[in-house]
C-alpha cells in the first residue's frame, strides 16, 4: 500500500483480444481451406470424368473408321509397361460376353459392369461409376459407354495420380496457413494493445487520481475516435469534480478560518472564569472543560490549515542542513518515557550523521506523528522501531511496529484528512496527522509508503530525496 499512485495495464483484456483475433482467424482459415480444398477435389475428378468420356467417344470413332482390331490394338498400347497398373480397357458384348481384355492383373477382383450398362444405346451418355476394390490403396474410376451397335467399352482409371495432385495442392497451402495463424498472434497482440493504449491513458491517470492528484488529466492526441471522446469526456468530469473539490475545501478553510476567533474569545473567557471563580465553584471545572474543548478544536482548525497551505505549496519551507539522524535520536529520547509507560520496547537503528536539505521544523513534527501513531496503536509488550538507511541519492527512514495493523480495505484511505480506522477509534486523536505528514513529505518533493498486516503490525516508511 502506497500514497503514491499505481498503475495496472489492462494485460487480459489485450490477451483476451489477441485471443479472439486468432481464434476467429484460425477458424476462418480452416473454413476457406475447407471449401477450397472440396472444390479442388470436384475439380479434379469432373476432368478425370471429362477425360474418360473422351476416350469412350475417341474409341467409337476408331471403331467406325478403322473396326475392332484398331480398337484393340489402340487399348493394347494405352496400357502397356507401367500404364497396365493405373488403367485397364474391358470390351463387353451386349449379350453380358466379355469380348476383350487388356492385363487386369493390377486390378484383381474387379466385378462385372452395372446392370443397365449393356443396354445403352449408341447416343446415350456413358455411365460413371467409382470402384473401391480390396487390394488396391486408391479407387478406380471406371466408364461405360457404348462404340457401337453390339459393342459395349469399359475403361477404368485409378485415381491415384489426382488424388496425389490434389493432395500435393493442399500440402503447399497447409504450411502457410499455419504461418499465418501463428503470424497472427503477434499482429493481433499488436493491434489489441494499440486500441487498448488510450483506455491504458485512462486507467493511468484515474489510478494518479484516486491517489490524490486530481490535478491530472488524460492527454487527448488526434480527434474523433471513441477513445478521444472518452478522454475528452472524461477530463471534462474531472474538471468538473476538481473545480467542486476546491470549491468544498475553501468553504471548509474559510469557516474554520472563521471559528478560529470566536473560538479563541470563547477560551479566553473560559480561562478568566477559571482564575477568577472560587476554587470550590461547581462551574470551574465546567470551565476547565470548555478550555480543553477550545484548545481541541483550534488545533484542530490550525492543522486543518496547515496541510492546506502545505498542500498548496503558499507555506514556503524553511530549507537549511539537517543532521535527520539527530532529529531521530531526539524524537527518541523524548517520547522513550511514553514507551516505557506504555511497556513497549522503543529501539532504533541510526548513523550517527545523515545530511539533507529540509524544514527542520516539519521533519521533526513528522517524525513525531508517525512515532506517537506506532506507540499509541501497539499495545503493552510490543515493539517499536525506527530505522535510517542512507542511500546517496535518498533516504529512507522507516517506523516498524508490532501493533493492531490496518486492514488491506482502509490502509488507502488512512492518508486522508479525518480518517480513523474502526479499530483506533477509542484512541485519542483527530484523524489529521498522517494527512499533515504526506504534506510535509510531498512538500519534501519525498513520499511515504506503509504495509501493514491486521493484528501483526505496520511499517510507515518515508523517502526523501536528496536535491
Ligand atoms: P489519528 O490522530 O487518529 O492517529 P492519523 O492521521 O495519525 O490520525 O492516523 C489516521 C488513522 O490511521 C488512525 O486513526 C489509525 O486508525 C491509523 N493508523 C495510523 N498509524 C497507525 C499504526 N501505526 N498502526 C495502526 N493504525 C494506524
């Protein structure tokens, strides 16, 4: 826990986007992959279909011409060497005869045609069929068509050659479709934190605002996209709210400027009254409680003053060389009584000199706060202690106790003006002192910090720096 803002990226929100991107991609891709990959497919086969349909017609216009023997022989050389594993040619009678063959043993338990085939007449368009037989790893596509009156032609084709073709095809498309998925990754990433740095803008300096700087605003670049218009709106509520703080606390500085004087007459005829009453005068403690009341409220007032000037920056600081070591040790010295009444063991751990420009005045009433907190919120048996490293550049010195704690919900809030967590109540105080310190440290150009664990104990720590 902090005086001091924190900021926070909204890491999910661009994980979840860059997520999505992805997704919707990855899935997109595999969809166009799919219809292409199908459409290829029925490509390829319509021109395997085509291309045996010419054979067929190819083949009667031989037969008509040159008769059966060309026929044959024409057969005969398509499927020679290597050919005789990837086709074959069946000439069927129309009585169901088989009239020829070419080498079929690459095709082993290959049926008999359809039935219907034989009664094709000469114009009608061949028929297509694909046959899955056993001991071959691809399917055979296989046409019947008429070449004659009698005659009867069978040509089967295996489709081994396209469907390596086809398969090759979607091989060359599979690797860059997974390049750019995962190309796709980066890019989204990129894209999501670049919408994502205006509401960044945003978070960033609400976070500076619930920390105190109600002075900050979001920086507007360009116009008209959503994201400027949330800057621009948002920056004009700020102007809005910041313009009725102020409005709130000059109200609240000019009636406590305003009580301090009828106040001040108030103790004084409080005090008079205590002087010149009897002694024995039922109304003079009466009037010792109304001065202790006045002198309560002033310190009050005056405080509440004080950090407004302080806040301001209208009370000019005192700077001169300060040994903070010994502002310490004093501070020490003095309040080791309080301890010891309080039987809370009171050490601290100092160099002997730590030399930095400062107020005197306010270092030691911040040291005394912040020791005088540690002492009244540890009970009996407790500890405190201070420690002073000096770093170069800064030094930080911290409060360490073992007392009541401050819960993570509060530990913000103790910070401001009149705020006294649940638990401190009973103890005397006005809830102004911790709001005095951050002025005088911030004043410092410095800042204070503290952690604590409820029923354990809270650490206070200040950091000034070294101009
Ligand atoms: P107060 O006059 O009430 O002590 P402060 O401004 O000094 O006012 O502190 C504000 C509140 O912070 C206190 O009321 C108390 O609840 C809490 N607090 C401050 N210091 C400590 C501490 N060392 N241990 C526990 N609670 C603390």
């Amino acid at each position: 826990m902090s005086s001091e803002p924190t900021t926070r990226r909204p890491r999910s929100l661009a994980l979840r986007l860059t997520l999505w991107y992805s997704g919707i991609f990855a899935i997109s891709s595999a969809l166009a992959f799919a219809v292409i990959s199908a459409l290829l497919v029925a490509t390829v086969q319509d021109r395997l279909d085509e291309d045996l349909g010419e054979d067929v017609a190819e083949f009667a216009a031989l037969y008509h011409s040159d008769g059966q023997a060309r026929v044959e022989h024409e057969m005969r050389l398509d499927t020679k060497g290597d050919e005789a594993e990837k086709s074959f040619f069946r000439l069927w009678g129309r009585d169901g005869r088989l009239v020829l063959a070419t080498d079929l043993s690459a095709f082993p338990e290959l049926g008999p045609p359809p039935e219907g085939v034989f009664e094709l007449a000469g114009s009608a368009e061949p028929v297509l069929e694909t046959l899955h037989l056993p001991r071959r790893d691809h399917p055979v596509r296989a046409i019947y068509g008429a070449i004659s009156r009698d005659l009867v032609l069978e040509i089967g084709e295996s489709v081994e050659d396209t469907e390596e073709f086809v398969a090759a095809l979607l091989r060359g498309f599979v690797a860059p479709l997974i390049a750019f998925v995962l190309l796709g990754l980066p890019a989204g990433w990129f894209l999501a934190r670049r919408a994502l740095r205006g509401v960044e803008d945003v978070t960033r300096t609400a976070s500076a605002i619930a920390a105190g700087a109600l002075d900050q605003r979001v920086a507007v670049q360009g116009e008209g996209d959503e994201l400027v218009r949330l800057a621009q709106v948002f920056n004009a509520m700020l102007d809005r709210i910041q313009a009725l703080v102020i409005g709130l606390r000059e109200m609240a500085d000019h009636l406590a400027h305003d009580l301090r004087s009828p106040l001040t007459r108030i103790r004084a005829a409080a005090e008079m009254a205590q002087r010149n009453g009897r002694t024995d005068a039922p109304e003079l403690s009466l009037a010792a409680t109304a001065t202790e009341e006045c002198d309560r409220l002033l310190e009050m007032i005056n405080t509440n003053l004080e950090i407004t000037e302080t806040e301001s920056g209208a009370a000019d600081l005192r700077l001169g060389d300060v040994n903070l070591a010994e502002l310490v040790r004093d501070a020490c010295e003095l309040f080791q009584t309080v301890a010891e009444d309080r039987q809370i063991k009171l050490t601290a751990a100092l160099p002997v000199y730590c030399w930095l420009r400062a107020d005197r005045q306010r270092l030691q009433r911040v040291i005394a706060n912040l020791l005088d907190n540690a002492l009244k919120y540890t009970p009996p048996g407790g500890q405190v202690t201070l420690t002073l490293v000096d770093e170069g550049d800064r030094v930080r010195l911290t409060f360490e106790d073992s007392g009541i704690g401050i819960s993570s919900e509060e530990a913000p809030r103790i910070f401001e003006r009149f705020y006294r967590c649940d638990r401190s109540r009973s103890e005397r105080g006005n809830g102004l002192g911790l709001a005095l310190c951050v002025a005088s440290v911030r004043a410092h150009g410095g800042q204070i910090s503290v952690e604590s664990t409820p029923g354990c104990g809270s650490t206070f720590a200040v950091t000034l720096f070294r101009r």
